[in-house]
C-alpha cells in the first residue's frame, strides 16, 4: 500500500481528476495549500509599496493505493499537471504502513478498495 501525495497548480485539479478517472481512480483527498518551490514567487506594488510574494496557491492531492495502482496514478497525474514550466508540481509516494475502514472495520489492501 502507497500514499500518494502531489502538489500542483490550482487550474490544473480537472484536468488531473479526469486523467484519474481514465485510469479507475476515483478516491482522492484535495486541499488547498500554499508554497513554493524554483520559481521563488513574484513582485507586486500595493499601494505604492513592493510586496513579496513568495507564497503561491496550490491544490495538494493524497491518494492511498494498492501496489499495482501506484504506476497509473502517478501517470495520470503527470498526464494531467504537465506544462513544461517551472511550478508545475511535485509528486511523493511513501509506504503506507496501515489502513482502516471505519464503517466496515477492514484492514490493508481491502480497506483502501
């Protein structure tokens, strides 16, 4: 079992959960996160003032999966994030010790479905 975590551009959340879906991945946790990475942020003048802004939005995906769903997920993601400039996103796949289902009391591979 993974967790598959990926940050990437607000914009481009549809087109990943579509490429997702292609694939048979439909259970997904997504938040709204702020960070940043190469591209360091950017300026802006508020009020006549420089402002810094190195916080950009982001939408942060966790997915847990089982082995053989970690290769088409990671690919779907990819699929649907890429643009080929600096921000596009990061992607992190660490083991999943263990999983439960509250309503059913499932354990491991049959609980994450």
């Amino acid at each position: 079992m993974k967790l598959i975590i990926a940050y990437i551009q607000p914009e481009k959340l549809t087109p990943v959960k579509q490429e997702l879906y292609k694939n048979e991945i439909y259970k997904m946790s997504v938040t709204n996160a702020v960070g940043c990475g190469q591209q360091k942020g950017y300026h802006e003048s508020y009020r006549g003032g420089d402002i810094e802004v190195n916080l950009l939005k982001k939408i942060r995906l966790e997915i847990a999966v089982n082995e053989e769903f970690v290769k088409p997920t990671v690919e779907a993601i990819i699929a649907g994030a890429r643009t080929g400039k600096i921000g596009d996103g990061k992607i992190f796949v660490t083991s999943l010790d263990e999983c439960y289902r509250i309503r059913t009391g499932e354990t491991g591979k049959s609980a994450i479905g």
